[in-house]
C-alpha cells in the first residue's frame, strides 16, 4: 500500500473503529454461538425436505449409473491417424483450426497419390 498521508490517516482511523468495535462485536460473536436453538421456519422446513429428496434421487442415480457402467462400457472408436471417428466427426476438445488442417492434410495426400510431379520439379540426374 502506499505511503500517503491519507492512506496512513485511513489506516489510523480504522484501527481505532476497530479498537471502538471490538466489544460489541465479542458480545455478539458469544451470544451466536451460544443460542443452541434455530428456529426453523416453514419455508425452512419445505427447503429442507426438498433437499432431502434431491439427494435421495441423486443416490439412487449414482447406484444406477455405477450399475450400468460396471456391467458394459461403450469405447468410441476413432481412427488414430485423422481422429474421425465412425460417423466422420472430430471429438468435441478438436477446434475448428486444427479440424481443418487435419481436413486438408487427408486431402492433400488423396490428391497427391494420383498427380505427377512436373519435370520442372524432377531432379535432373
């Protein structure tokens, strides 16, 4: 922080509020802790309930999907070399950039297996 003199009469000032403060905020911090009892509305109450059921159907649906996924795991199959996979989409994380250099990568070879080079390009021993 820097060294002006307004931020050194700030920091001044709130360390005596905070000297000012600190007994009331002690007797306040004792008395929350010490009320042992919340009372519980009834919209606190219907909350409550609700999120009872919530985590009940999220249970259940763990132990179902552990069920399910114990007894067959489906692999998605992709090509290692293009990363297409059987219906010739790229996997979701590939971005459009390197979707379309790999695109023409595996079209400039399909191109290049039928074309000649030019004698111009040919070594000339």
């Amino acid at each position: 922080m820097a060294k002006s003199l307004r931020s050194k009469w700030r920091r001044k000032m709130r360390a005596t509020m905070r000297n000012k403060n600190e007994g009331r905020v002690m007797k306040q911090l004792k008395q929350t802790l010490t009320n042992e009892k919340i009372t519980m509305t009834e919209d606190m109450v219907k909350y409550q309930a609700i999120n009872l059921m919530k985590m009940e159907k999220k249970k259940e649906e763990e132990e179902q999907q552990k069920d399910v996924s114990g007894t067959s795991m489906e692999v998605d199959k992709r090509d290692k070399k293009t990363m297409l996979d059987s219906n010739g989409q790229y996997p979701e994380w590939v971005n459009a950039r390197k979707a379309k250099k790999l695109r023409a990568n595996r079209t400039a070879k399909k191109k290049g297996e039928n074309r000649k080079t030019p004698k111009n390009k040919q070594l000339a021993w």
